[in-house]
C-alpha cells in the first residue's frame, strides 16, 4: 500500500456548474483546479460535445467562470466571471524539487501569480458565494459566439458585479441581478472597502458567511439590450430584492417563453426575520412585479413551464426544519398559492438540485435511502424514480436536460473513479441497465486515479434504538475489512440534515491509504429516510445521533473489524458539532478527535453567527427557552472530556464562529487534555485555499498517529 502524498491535491479537479446546449449536441461545464504557486482555486469553462467523440475544450484563457447558460439558439454561451490569467498555464502539482531546480524561471512565474491572485476559496461542505480579493474586478456577464470563435466579451459594466442573470426567449436581451447603490451607499462602501472605516449597520442579519457584514443596497433585476451594447442596462424598479440570506441565495431570475421574469424576493414586513422567499413575475418593459407565492416558504430555482404557463420551484417551510424540500407548482396568484407535487412522497429533493421540464414532466433529484437518485414528477403529483442504471454504489451530483428534451447530462461520483460527466439519451432514462446511449464525457481526474490507488467503499448496516441504519465504508483496495484490527475514522457528515452515500474523495483516500478504513454513518437527524428521521434530532442536537454513530461503532468493532481502541473523530460543521457531544457524553469513544467548525455553546453562538432564524425554529430564543439551548449544548458536559482533541476552525465563519472552537479548547486545556487550537484568519465556513487544505489533513494525520495506541506499543 503506497500513501497518497497530501501535495498531489493540486492535481485534483472537481466539476461544478453543468449547462447542456438548447439542442443538446454540446455541455458546457465548470472545473475547479488548484494553482500551488498562487495558492488559489482556479475555475474554469470548459465545453465538450455530449456523443464523446473528443476531449473537453477550455474556453476561458483566463481563470475564473461561473454560472453557464446557453443562448436560445445554441451559438453564444454566457457565463459569470471577473477574469484573471490564463489557468491553462497555471495548474497542476509539481514536485517542490523539482520547482527548486527550475530556478529563476519558478521564481519569476511566482511573482506572477502573485499579482494577480484573486483569493477565491473552494467550498466544500456548505454553499456560499467565493470572494474575490481583486477590488478592481467585480464578476460581469461574458459571452462567447462560438460560430465566430474568439475569445468571450463582456457584456456587462456594473461597479457591483452581477449576481445572476438570464436570457431572453429571443435571444437579444439578457436579465441581470445587480445590486445599485445610491450615492450615500456608495460613499459608505468606499469608506469600509478603501478606508477600512467603521461597519454601521441597522439590519437584524447583520452578517453572512462567506458575504461578511450586510449593509442596505438594495438588488434589482435590469434588461440589458445585446443589440445595442452602448445603451445603459434598464432597471426593473418594482423587481428588487430582499431577504435575510440574499447574499447567498440571490434573486434566481428566470425569463419564460411567454415573455414575463420570475424572480425571488422576500418583502415582509421584517424580511431579516425570516428565511422566507416569494416568486414575482415582472414584464421586462418594468410596471408593477406580481407576487405568484404566498409568503410562507422558502422558494428558490424557478423554472418557467415550456409554454410560459406557470413555474415550477423548489421550497421548504422555514419553520418546520424537519420537512422535506418539495417540488411546486405556481399556475396563479398568491392567494391561489401553489401545489406540492411531491407533498406525498415524504422525500426531500436533494441538496442544490432544481427542477427541469422535459415534455410536460419535471426532472429533479431527491434524498432516497441514503441515495440521490432522480426521478419524474408529473404536474398531477405522480413520482417516478428512474434512472436505475445509476445503481447504488455512486451518486448523482448534477443533473442537466436539453431544452429539447433529447439529451441528459449527469456528474457521476464514483469512489474509486473520480467524478464525472455522462451523457444519456432522454428516452433511456427508463432503462434499468446502462443503455448504449450512457457515454462517459470527462476524465477529469484520470492522472490521479491512474497513479494513486483510490478507496473502494460498501455500505454497511446496524441497529440503534429500534432503527435499522446504514453507512458507508471506505478502505484502501489492498485492505480487507474483514481481516480485521483495522485503525477507524469515524467521519460524520455536516448538516445535520444531510447523508453520506458512496462519492470520490480525496480525503477519504489520504486516510485509507495509510491504513486507516473511514466510517461514515446515516445517523437519525439526517435526511433521504423521510420527515420521521429527520425529526428525530430536531431541537434534541447530542442526543439521536450520539446513540446512532456509537452504536456504529460498536457493530464494526463487534465484527472483528475494527479495533475499538484505535477509533478516531473526524467531521466539520455539524460533524465537528456531533464529535463534541461525543467526546463529552461517550468519552471512551474516540483516541483523538478533531472537530472542525463547529458550535459548541448555542446558546453563545445566537446572534454572533448568521442562522439566528434557523435556530429560532428549531429552539425557539434562548431567553423564552433556555433549557432547550442549554440541553443542546456540549460545553456543559465539558468536565466529561477525556479524549484528545485537536480543534480547528476559520477566523470569518460566520456559520460556526471561531469563538466556539475557543470554547471547546479551552475547557480541554483547563482539565490538562492534550489539545491544539488551529485558526486560519481569513477562512470562511469552508475547508479552503489548497495550500490549507493540504495543512489541515497534515495536522488531522499527525493528530491520529500521534494518539494511536499502537503507535506507541511500536515504540
């Protein structure tokens, strides 16, 4: 068995954004790779025709794209970007060595890439805008023609950027989604931005993480006349935004055929005390913008019916958090308020999945036992899962369909493969066994898993408090797990309403490669088993999912193929939340642990991270309710820690602030527990730039050998 080396990270690449052509001949697609001597993320756009007859093209000569969308016709592709250099040139893992040999050649490519870093983080476990260090430049609108060829032009000039756009039927106008200060707004955002002066605010989300502080500028949807590239953007006024998450969510404008814009907005009376978001309609000549919901969900990714008559979404109840996200259809006004087509399914669409309409029927992914699979939804509530040709040993991590109904385009996570793009006639998606038209489109990680042995995983089940669980089990491809003895990684998923289900990883193959298998258990509070499950940890956090995991545990450990003393912790967000109520009520657990971004103390933590409203529906205040808080809370156990921890987490997560990693340190410390507090200043809620994504699986390694029994019996 040969150790992945932790630098080969720069030669990994993960696909983001997926946009397949009107007709379906082609997919454009996203690619995150890693620059080593800028130390940053590079996103780029590629695009590749979907029948697999050649390679993925790069398009963009200078990094940085998001956001792809393909005008009517199929010839001009637009996209989001605030560019940079070329990342062609820019990528890749080369070995430090041989950098030194290269001399002034290494050095001179540094000084480079320094000046035009951009400091844009690769988000891995929560979602949330990447910022950009460059202050000069702000992300615009692009487009490629791609039957003249040439390089993109742009198409927008907002001092702001553009947040989202969208085409027009016809193809000669664009909507955009801009924030437009006013004078006194604009001077105010000079003086923090330039000057570095005071944050004054009066707004109730008065943060966001990822976004940083809120201030007051208003977002408004503007037409942008392609034919006349001169002519000022026009505002929609009574299109505007608002809401306690815009920053993250945006306004998800969307043009119908008919000719209207649908958009989310929330314009309650106090729209920063609640996560709810309505759809509008607006003319793109301006007037009065319809409100088509009700004011009581939380609507996003709306997609106009091919005829323009009606939009379907997907929406949650803010104030039921154990409910499952289900797909709606808006046919009238408000006060007809839409229809549920998936209310019976008790499935919850998956997480970042929207909706697709192909001949009258609606494609989305939901959470299905531990399995995000796809399924059919027609506009009279029937659901049908198809697409069984995936089976269960890999998960579906994107989805996009031809305006004309012919081709798919799925991103397929395979343990040992990578994870990639697939094309698939419409037609088949009924298949049970991959169709001739399946065709595999990337191998965007083929030098990776051609040199480095990638895990192979197998779910796993066991029994806690009545409830038949599963997980899923990774080990290096040399290791059998039945063998038995073998060090463990208990890694718990964030959330916690979420699940694990077979995926390709690099972290996962940093541990197993050194002889470690990695756990990663469904416990209840988590999602894809229905609204049942889930609530069984709602307002009740290091309860369910404590029983669950250890019981996990135990049933590998009962089995002879784990030895119960070299267990070790490992998870971010809530997986960091769940390892210290672990480490607090089952202290004999783990030999080391290492919580990552997590909150240990809600009730310190309401008010200065940014889900003041998601606490509120799930404990209520903590001063109406303080034995809910206090009895969900780890720091009050802190007397039981035994076990070794080391504790990280990022200056500017306003999601889990640092403050609680502090917390959780400390009171190991003041009992004499070996513990060690990692901070990295700038970090948001994310695991972050690829050099500290490497540090943080140095220092999670050497945690876990350092505080391995059998480590110390060697020596």
């Amino acid at each position: 068995m040969s150790e992945l080396p932790l630098d080969a990270y720069y030669d990994l690449t993960q696909i983001g954004e997926v946009a397949v052509s009107p007709t379906g001949d082609r997919v454009a697609f996203t690619a995150t790779e890693y620059d080593q001597a800028a130390d940053e993320a590079v996103s780029s756009l590629f695009v590749a025709p979907t029948d697999g007859s050649r390679e993925p093209h790069r398009l963009t000569s200078a990094s940085g794209a998001s956001a792809p969308a393909w005008g009517p016709e199929g010839d001009r592709l637009a996209f989001v970007a605030a560019r940079d250099r070329d990342a062609e040139k820019r990528v890749g893992w080369r070995d430090r060595d041989e950098e030194e040999a290269d001399g002034e050649e290494a050095d001179g490519d540094d000084a480079e890439a320094e000046d035009d870093a951009d400091d844009a983080d690769a988000e891995t476990e929560d979602d949330g805008p990447l910022e950009n260090g460059d202050e000069e430049s702000k992300p615009q609108v692009w487009i490629f023609d791609l039957a003249l060829g040439g390089d993109a032009h742009q198409v927008t000039e907002r001092d702001e950027g553009v947040a989202g756009f969208d085409w027009s039927p016809d193809g000669d106008r664009l909507v955009i989604e801009s924030r437009d200060p006013t004078d006194e707004e604009s001077e105010y955002l000079d003086q923090v931005r330039e000057e570095g002066g005071p944050i004054e605010t009066t707004r109730l989300q008065h943060k966001v993480n990822g976004a940083g502080w809120t201030d007051d500028v208003t977002r408004y949807l503007f037409v942008v006349d392609l034919d006349d590239p001169e002519s000022d953007p026009r505002r929609l006024d009574d299109a505007y935004g608002g809401g306690a998450f815009e920053d993250l969510a945006g306004m998800d404008p969307t043009w119908g055929e008919a000719g209207r814009i649908a958009f989310t907005s929330c314009r309650l009376d106090r729209p920063d005390d609640t996560s709810v978001r309505d759809v509008y309609a607006v003319s793109p000549d301006g007037g009065d913008a319809e409100q088509l919901t009700g004011g009581d969900l939380t609507h996003g990714e709306p997609a106009w019916r091919p005829d323009g008559d009606g939009v379907a979404t997907v929406a949650g109840d803010p104030e039921d958090p154990p409910a499952p996200a289900e797909v709606y259809l808006i046919e009238g006004g408000a006060d007809e308020g839409p229809t549920s087509l998936t209310g019976d399914l008790d499935r919850t669409v998956a997480r970042g999945s929207g909706v697709d309409w192909v001949d009258g029927a609606i494609y989305t992914r939901i959470a299905d036992e531990s399995h995000t699979r796809l399924v059919r939804v027609g506009t009279d509530g029937t659901v049908e899962r198809v697409f069984e040709a995936q089976g269960r040993d890999r998960a579906m991590t994107g989805f996009d369909v031809a305006d004309d109904g012919s081709t798919a385009v799925t991103v397929l996570s395979t343990p040992t493969d990578g994870t990639d793009l697939y094309a698939v006639d419409v037609d088949d998606l009924d298949a049970a066994t991959e169709p001739d038209s399946f065709r595999r489109l990337t191998s965007v990680n083929e030098s990776l898993v051609d040199e480095f042995a990638m895990p192979e995983a197998r779910r796993v089940e066991w029994e806690s408090d009545g409830w038949m669980l599963d997980g899923v089990l990774y080990h290096d491809p040399d290791v059998d797990p039945e063998d038995g003895d073998h060090p463990l990684v208990v890694a718990i998923h964030g959330g916690p309403m979420s699940y694990d289900e077979p995926v390709f990883s690099f972290g996962h193959a940093a541990l197993t490669s050194r002889g470690y298998l990695v756990f990663r258990p469904n416990y209840r509070g988590g999602t894809s088993r229905g609204r049942e499950f889930t609530a069984e940890l709602t307002g009740k956090w290091g309860t369910a999912e404590v029983d669950d995991i250890a019981a996990g545990v135990e049933s590998l450990a009962d089995r002879g193929w784990v030895d119960p003393d070299r267990v070790f912790g490992h998870g971010f967000s809530y997986g960091g939340i769940a390892q210290g109520f672990l480490v607090t009520r089952e202290p004999d657990l783990f030999a080391a642990a290492a919580p990552e971004h997590g909150i240990y103390d809600i009730r310190s933590a309401f008010g200065t991270d940014d889900t003041h409203n998601w606490m509120e529906a799930e404990f209520g205040l903590p001063w109406e309710n303080p034995e809910a808080f206090d009895a969900s809370t780890a720091i009050l156990d802190a007397g039981n820690i035994e076990t070794p921890l080391l504790v990280m987490a990022g200056g500017e997560d306003w999601r889990c602030p640092p403050s609680q990693s502090e917390q959780l340190y400390v009171a190991a410390r003041k009992q004499g527990i070996d513990a060690e507090l990692v901070v990295y200043p700038d970090e948001h809620h994310n695991i972050g730039d690829p050099d500290r994504a490497i540090h943080r699986l140095e220092k999670i390694l050497g945690w876990y050998e350092t505080h391995d029994p059998a480590v110390g019996a060697d020596d």
